[in-house]
C-alpha cells in the first residue's frame, strides 16, 4: 500500500512479542514499508528477554523497514506515547497512531487516507479514530462512512502534525468551568487518581472537549484490540470490545454523518465500560 511522504507510522510497543507479531503481520499483509516502532525501556530483567525478541523479531524483518527508537529507561505507556509522537510530529505532517495490541484491517488505513483527501475535513481537522463499538458498529451495511462522536478512543487513531502541536500547548489556552464537568472525563480522572496512574489520553480528552472538537470514526470497526487478555499493563480481561470484521464493498466518504442517539449512546457504554481499560 501507497501511503504519501508526509505520513509516517508509528507503533508503540513494551513487553509482548506476540500481540506486536500479529500487528506487523497485518501491516506486511497490507504492503505497509515503512514504520516507526518505539519501544519503552524495561523494567525487570522479564522484560529484557522479552524485549530480546521483539528486538530480533525486527532485525530479521524484510518486508518491513522498521526504524526501532529505543528508550534505555521505562518511561510508562502515557510518556511513551507523547514522547514518540513529538519526535514524529517535528518531522513529519501526518502520524498514524498503533499500539502493540491494536491489529489494523487493510480498510483502517484507505479509510484514512480517503477521508483527509476531503474538503470537509481540511477546513477543521481533527482525530481520526480506527476502532468502534461493537453495540454502534453496524454490521448490514456494506459501506464505509465516517461518523462524529464526542469521545477520543486511542485504538488505532491519525492525527495531523499541526494539531497534536497544538495540543501539546494548550495548557496556555483559559479552560472552561463547564468543560470540567464532563462525566466521562471526571470518571477516567477518578480511575487515574485511585490507582495513581498517568492517562496520557485523560488530557486529550479535556483538550477535544475545551475545543469542542468532534472526533470522526468508522462506522464499523477497522481495529481489532487483542489487549483484553491481561497481558496489558492497563486493561482487564474481557470481551466486551469485540468488534467482529465482515468484508465491505466500498468507502464513502462523501460527508461526515452525525447522530446524536449514537453519541450518547457512545457515552453510555464508555461509562459502564472505562474500568476495563484505564
């Protein structure tokens, strides 16, 4: 697959070969060439053997060019993540965002592609999330389309360089009162809070809202999240996030649908189900 110059994959990874084999796997799969893949540093000597692998497992690549940014000391998933998304963002126009335990389908990155072709997305740019629900994603229909939800999930997502730069400095933008009451954003700060954990997306999250940014999803999942197997070092075990894949027909990217039944419905669900994987 043809991705443009100014678009750079990055993959984030710690201590499980095998979630990240069946990640490159798909990436070959899709002719993918290029990617960026960080690994955090070890905590324990476990680690180092696992990371051996993953280490080797990219050596011995050749399909992949596999650019390995190393971290010598555990820096945790949240710093990880905005470290390496600075580093590309400085280089780069478009980062394509996947985690070691997030599988793309061949259509997450023609979805992609297809929807930041459009004009209606180059006069506000915003995330674009991969992943849907299993309770919104609709099954019958044969196409593709993009929908706009209020709330960011980090499960295979493409951000433009110029507004995670923007992120990164909002903490100079006057929040607003209002925005601090949002029930979903206090429940995911409360969950950080009890188990003293740093949420990297807890702050993107009150960024979009303080913003009033609408985050476009797939109407039918393009990311198949193999982390609910507790081997993550945030996420429980279940299965409530399978979202099963059926063969499309065509992408539609005309315009982006809005639906605020489905909106709220996303909150709904979110709320019962954010312990899982915070």
């Amino acid at each position: 697959m043809k991705l443009p110059d100014n678009l750079r994959i990055a993959v984030f990874a710690y201590n499980r070969p095998s979630h990240l084999r069946r990640v490159l796997i798909s990436l070959e799969d899709y002719k993918i060439k290029n990617i960026d893949l960080f690994l955090d540093g070890p905590k324990n000597l476990k680690d180092k053997i696992l990371q051996k692998e993953i280490i080797d497992m990219v050596k011995y690549n050749r399909v992949i060019k596999i650019n390995l940014i190393r971290f010598n000391k555990n820096k945790g998933l949240a710093k990880s993540i905005t470290t390496g998304i600075d580093h590309l963002t400085k280089k780069k126009k478009d980062v394509i965002i996947l985690e070691d335990d997030c599988v793309p389908r061949k259509e997450f990155f023609l979805f992609i592609l297809s929807v930041i072709k459009k004009k209606f997305y180059k006069k506000n740019t915003v995330p674009i999330c991969g992943y849907q629900l299993p309770e919104i994603q609709q099954k019958k229909n044969k196409s593709i389309y993009p929908l706009f939800f209020k709330y960011f999930i980090p499960w295979g997502w493409f951000i433009t360089s110029k507004d995670w730069i923007d992120y990164r400095g909002y903490k100079k933008i006057k929040e607003q009162k209002s925005k601090n009451k949002d029930k979903l954003f206090l429940k995911i700060k409360k969950i950080a809070g009890k188990k003293n954990k740093k949420i990297w997306s807890l702050e993107f999250i009150k960024y979009n809202l303080i913003r009033n940014k609408k985050i476009i999803f797939p109407n039918r999942s393009l990311i198949k999240n193999i982390g609910f197997d507790g081997s993550g070092v945030n996420s429980s075990i279940t299965g409530k996030f399978n979202s099963l894949y059926n063969k499309v027909n065509n992408i539609n990217v005309t315009k982006v649908w809005q639906n605020e039944s489905l909106q709220k419905k996303q909150l709904s669900i979110l709320l019962k189900r954010v312990k899982y994987f915070f």
